[in-house]
C-alpha cells in the first residue's frame, strides 16, 4: 500500500467530535514519547503533518488523521508521563476508553513500545487493558535506529515474553529515523483497514 494523501482532520475529545464520514480507523497507542507522531510523519512523508516534541505528554486529544480520502489513522494520548498534571491523566482514562470500547469504525490497534527498554508497567497495564477487553492489537517497537541492528530479535524476545504477546500477534520493528519497517507497517494498516494480506514475507519478528 502507498499514501498518497494524508491530512489532519481534527483533534477529538468526546464522541460528538469524531469523524462522520464512517470511514475505517487504526488507532495507535503508546506511552508519551514512544513516537506516534514521528511514525505518522514518516509514513505519510510528512515531516510536519503531526506535531512531534521533545516535551512529553503533548498529544492531550484524539488526533484523526485520513489517509488516501479512504481511511483514518487516530493518534492517542500518550501515557506514562509524570508531570502531566493529574487532572489531564484522568480526563485521558475515559476519553480514550470511550473510544477503543464504542468506535464502530476502529478496525485495529497498533501499540507503540521503545525498542530500547524493556516494556514499562503502563505498557503491560496497557496491553492487559486490550486483552481485557478482547481488543486484538500489534505491536511497533520503535527507535529502532538506536541500537545495533544484530540485538532486534533480543529486545523483541523481550517485549513479547513481558507483554504476553502470542507468536501469531506481528512485532514490527521500526525506525522513524531510516525508515526502517515502513513497508511492514503499511501492510499492517492495509491488513486492518481493508482485511488485504502483504503480497510477500517481510521481516516480522
């Protein structure tokens, strides 16, 4: 699959706010930082198309996104971070409960986690969140162009066993930096969006 045109479409915090259009949506979730918006960025060739900071905890809405006029990707507050005040964290909880629970249109969820580090308490609180709830969701592990490519399958080992993820639920390994996993990733979406499985076998740890 190929992005052709991405846009913004608007920051959501209740359900009245959402898209009408009934198009399909992917929804990515991971702690503050993990980088979401530098893997929308990426994958849509966009450097700006989603804020990026440096400052944890910015992303505080829903922000849809539509890809191709046939498609949403939806980008969620980021969890985790302590000096979000704890007001803001509790207003987050149910927003982003509301959605992953009631969205007709939520076709998947792809959890962002840091290559790097062993997955944290809200990661694992996070992935038996979705199991709870029987809501079936990949897994990125991100930054990949921060470690040496030959320790991939260590870390992945890693945030498979602490996360509990089955052999048959995709790792993808990704780095926003090199591009690295793109092509695994838009098959992914095109899996979720429209039930299209990738012509060939790509590297899925």
């Amino acid at each position: 699959m190929k992005i052709k045109e991405a846009e913004f479409v608007i920051s959501a915090v209740k359900g009245e706010q959402y898209p009408e259009d009934n198009l399909p949506e992917v929804a990515l979730v991971g702690r503050s930082n993990v980088g979401k918006s530098s893997l929308i960025n990426k994958l849509c060739n966009r450097r700006h198309l989603a804020r990026t900071s440096s400052t944890p905890g910015k992303t505080q809405t829903l922000n849809f996104y539509r890809i191709n006029q046939a498609a949403y990707i939806v980008d969620l507050p980021g969890y985790g971070y302590a000096s979000v005040s704890k007001t803001q964290r509790a207003s987050w909880g149910p927003m982003m409960e509301h959605y992953l629970k009631k969205r007709l249109q939520l076709r998947g969820v792809i959890q962002l986690v840091d290559i790097r580090h062993p997955p944290t308490k809200d990661d694992i609180a996070m992935r038996e969140w979705l199991n709870h709830f029987k809501i079936g969701a990949a897994v990125i592990a991100t930054k990949a162009d921060k470690i040496n490519r030959g320790r991939y399958a260590k870390h992945v080992k890693q945030i498979r066993q602490d996360l509990a993820i089955p052999k048959e639920i995709p790792i993808i390994v990704f780095s926003a930096e090199t591009g690295h996993g793109k092509e695994d990733v838009l098959d992914l979406l095109d899996y979720f969006w429209n039930g299209i499985q990738p012509e060939e076998e790509r590297e899925i740890l």
